[in-house]
C-alpha cells in the first residue's frame, strides 16, 4: 500500500461533506465555515522516528520546532494565521526526561514565537516515538487555494531551495565530519532540524491580492509544483537558470560532485512557500516579501497545458511532474 | 516516563493562553471561541497496536469504528455534536488492502451515523499501526465541564459498568474458546472492539440545566470519578449495591470468578457517559434519558470533602480515588 492508494481510498468513503466544509482532503489544509467569523483552517502532520526523523542526529529541542513547524507551514501556505494546536506525543520506554524537557522546549518555543495556545493532546507509550500536531489556524481575508493560478501568472519561491536535502545528505553521508563540517554548513543542517515557516510573506501574499495559487513546498518543488499545475488545470515551466540556492549550497554540490538541479528540485522539507503572481504584480510583490524580511524569486511562468517543465540553458524542456527531477 | 509527568511538563511550559481559548488542557475537550458563533470542541486520541488495540482479534471495521468512538464520546461529555475530523494513520508493511477497506468502511459508518466530515489527515509509513484522530465539534449551548459538581447532586452514569473491560477479558483469557462464548456474552464482545458514544444523552443532558459535571468513562469510574471530585474541590461516593452491569456480565464474573465490583470500577474502555445531576431533579434527567433511547443510573452522591469512597452494603466506606479497585 502506497500512500496516495490509502488516501484514495478514504476519499472513496468518507467525502460526502455537509455545507460547514468550505474545502476538504486535497489542499494544504481544509476549510471550514467559522460561522459568522473568518473561515478556519486545519491541518495535521505526524513525524515518526526513522521514517521523518533520526534521533542520532536530530536534537530535542529541533525536533520539537519541527514538529510545529511543518503544519505552521501548511497554515502559512494558505495565508493564514495558526492559532490552535493539539499534540499526540507517542514515547517509548527509551524515551528520556532530559530529552523530552528539550523537545518541550522547542514546541514552545514555537508556540510563543507564533502566538499558538496548545489546548490539547494525547500521550501514550509504544515502540517508537512518534509525534502528530493538529494545527487550527485562521485565514485573515480569503485563503488562498491550490487551484487559482492562471496562463500569464509567474512562479515565485520563497527562499533558496534545496537546503533541508543538503543538509539531511550531510547528516546521512557525511556524520563522521559533520564537527568539522558543520560551520561552513550550518544554514543547510540548521534547515533540515528545524525549517522556519512563512507566515507572515504567506498572509502578506494572501491580502494582496496579485496571488493565483500557492502552497509549501515539502515534497520538493516538482511535485509540489504539480500539484498546483494539476489543480489549476495550467502548465508550470520552471526556468533551470533561475532556481534560487545558498552559496553554500553551491559549494556542497561542487565538493561531493552532486548535481545541484536534482537536489534543488527533487529535495524535500524546504518549507518555503510557492506561489503565481499574476502578470505585471511582480514589483509590488517583491516589495511585499521585502517588508516582511522575506525574498521572493521568480523561477517560472504558468502557461496553457499541463505538468511542470523544467527549461533549461539551452531551451530544452524536460517533463519533472511528481518527481524527483533526474539530471540528464 | 509516565503520561502524567508528560503532560504536566507540557502544562509548565504551553498553556499561557490568549483570549481565544475558553479551556485548555484539563477536560474530555479543549473549548474556544468561535468568533460570533457557538464554542467549538477539541479532542484528540490516539490507538496503537499492541497497547491499546490487538489486532489478533480487533476486526478492521470495529477498530475504525472504535477510533473515531473514543473521540466521538469526548465529545458527547461536553454536550457537544461531532463535527469535523481528521485523521492521522501510520501504517506498516503489514497492512493490507482489505484489512484497509474494512478499517475506512467502519471510519465512514461512524462519520455518517453521526454527520462528521473527514476534512484532512496524514497517511505515514512506521513500524507499528497508530491511528491519531482529532476532531471538531460544537456545543449547543455551554459545554458542560467537570468541574460544575456541588454537595448534593446525585451521580449517575448512562449505562451497565463493566461490559467493555469483561470484553476484553475473555479475548485476552478465553480466545481459544470464543467461538463457543461468543453469543452468550456478544454485548460485552461487542462493547470492547466497537463502543457507541452517548451523543445524543450528552446533548440532551448538556441542554437541560439540570446537570452539574459531565465527563466519559474511558479509565474505569474509579478514575473518572476521581477527576470530577477534584475538579469540583467536592467528594464522591458511590454506593456499591447500585452499580448497574448486565446480566451476562454477572454470569461471566460467576463464571470465571472475578469480582464484580473490581471489573465494573476499575474496568476503563466504557464510553458512558458519568454526570452529576442537581438534586430533585432525577425524575426529570431519567425521563430525558429515555426520550432518547438511553439510560441513567443513580449511583451515589456527591457530599463535602474530597476524593471517591465507595459505600459497601454494610456502610463501609473505602478510598478508590484514582486507581483500579482492588476489593477486600
């Protein structure tokens, strides 16, 4: 069993939706009518150990930002504000009273940093630690939907890409010397433990009003990017020159011969948000994401058709949806 | 670690609430605001394999019932309606695909028996089966809390102690013989794999201004009980000789010479409902009851003081606050 076969399956059964459900299984978060208040958004992400995390390298207190982090991200990802949170904390017999005061340490710290009350949670014993956030958040206009970008828009990142799949290489391949390492890396590694979350370019963006579609990018920009492409009924074509990354970035890539498009593009858990601006809104949304200590690149344009594009240097176009890009 | 330390650590560190939040940590749910409309309800609970659910002889359809029940009843002992929900699924190689189609077939009688919508979720691959549900609900009125018990109110529960703990029993003792067993004690079978939530007494209760405190019973009454006296500052005292059980689950007790009592208090999995009810007002809580298909069962009092006595039938009082009863 895959897991789009199980959420396939669940769709099959359990989407019959009444009218509270402004949007359910299919964005980054669901939508659902506040009554007479602003729309609330919810989303929820669970991190087992060994499949998302590895505890020997992964510390506490980055683990427990994480955690928040990866839903704050769905939240920001359609303009909106997180607001509630529940935790469900899986602990094992292994499981330390040191560790766990760091790991607290961290959610809160997130929690202050955001704003977030934690109203709920769950916490029961088995074989591996596992952790599932449940995030409320609340739109403050209209959130904004994977399926708005239209032919004309232009792609936009919000931040250098690849980094958490830069770092999580080094932790992976390279744990010996990661002491050596690690100051010359540290924004890669600092990525991959604990990725910070664009709230507030995501509710900028979202009051705008120059956005078409937007979502985070966490399965890495070519699947993610399809999703929106698939969603708006569009083509994406992503310029291979204007893919944003870190120096250092550039620097791993070149040391351990990795091919810098592949990791860029393929490389999940960057947690930087995606977005269409409609045509000629370009300048007042880089000023936008100024004003919010954020950067925003353009990287592609939204035509007819459909899938991701990649283009590269010398106009040849490779078909990246839903995949881990493989350079030629 | 103990789950009580955990969350006591998470109560040191996270619960420094803004406005929005009406009760945190604490309750059957976590109650906000919903801007202009009614508060909403939230609880989350999470089943794992081999601790909370054994798949040797859980079937799939009852576990997906069970798993949104236990969140279902949480709920309920606010006064609340269901509403949203989502759904977090760790799955392993094991799991197969009609094993799956069963699990979401049991999910979705659940969520159209009660008008749920499945709005998101998370599907992850791990080691063991977990299943993490949140879910939404909204209360009519006030949500009925468990600290609103006073000296004097009457305590009642919405149906025979007992039947899901002799459930599990006879699965964990006498599973080479189920067959054989299994119409003569099919209430207390069924009771452990696929409990029903009191929703509709929840409601009915929650709306009548009769009731002082209401919570589920999922620890077992000694437990449960426990929380309501404390959060109440009052005590409780159960009268022995009233605790309602079913026949088969007396039979069952002969039978295999357990003490009812014991079974009945310390048994958790029940999913009642337990409240407290104004004195003079039991006529009309026990017509309400019935108007909706439930029962309601008085079994003590609750006087000045603090903590949970049981009364024997020769007057004897015995301390059970919080634990497994264990009888003399």
């Amino acid at each position: 069993m895959r897991e789009l076969d199980i959420i396939g399956k669940i769709q099959q059964h359990l989407t019959a939706y009444n009218e509270k459900v402004i949007c359910g299984i299919g964005d980054d978060c669901a939508v659902f009518s506040g009554d007479n208040g602003r729309p609330w958004l919810i989303t929820t992400d669970t991190l087992v150990e060994g499949h998302h995390f590895d505890l020997s390298w992964h510390p506490a207190y980055e683990l427990g930002c994480k955690a928040m982090a990866v839903n704050i991200s769905d939240i920001a990802a359609m303009g909106g504000l997180p607001v509630h949170a529940t935790i469900s904390l899986t602990f094992t017999k292994d499981t330390e009273e040191a560790w766990l005061d760091e790991f607290i340490r961290g959610l809160a710290y997130m929690h202050h940093r955001y704003n977030i009350n934690l109203i709920g949670g769950d916490t029961v014993a088995g074989e591996r630690l596992s952790i599932t956030v449940t995030l409320l958040g609340q739109a403050h206009k209209e959130p904004v939907y994977r399926h708005g970008a239209m032919p004309g828009d232009i792609i936009y990142v919000g931040g250098p890409l690849g980094s958490a799949a830069a770092g999580l290489f080094l932790f992976q391949n390279h744990r010996d010397e990661i002491e050596t390492l690690k100051d010359e890396y540290a924004s890669l590694l600092r990525h991959h433990l604990a990725p910070m979350p664009q709230v507030e370019l995501g509710r900028a963006l979202a009051d705008s009003d120059y956005i078409g579609a937007m979502q985070d990018i966490s399965d890495g920009l070519a699947t993610d990017l399809a999703h929106i492409a698939k969603k708006s009924a569009v083509q994406a074509v992503v310029f291979e020159d204007k893919i944003p990354v870190l120096p250092e970035f550039t620097r791993l890539c070149k040391r351990y011969q990795l091919t810098a498009t592949e990791l860029a593009l393929g490389g999940g858990d960057d947690y930087l948000l995606l977005f269409t601006v409609r045509a000629g809104r370009e300048k007042e949304v880089e000023r936008l994401a100024r004003s919010v200590q954020a950067m925003a690149y353009p990287i592609g344009l939204i035509t007819e058709g459909s899938g991701v594009m990649l283009k590269g240097p010398t106009g040849n176009l490779t078909d990246i949806s839903f995949r881990g890009f493989e350079h030629e």
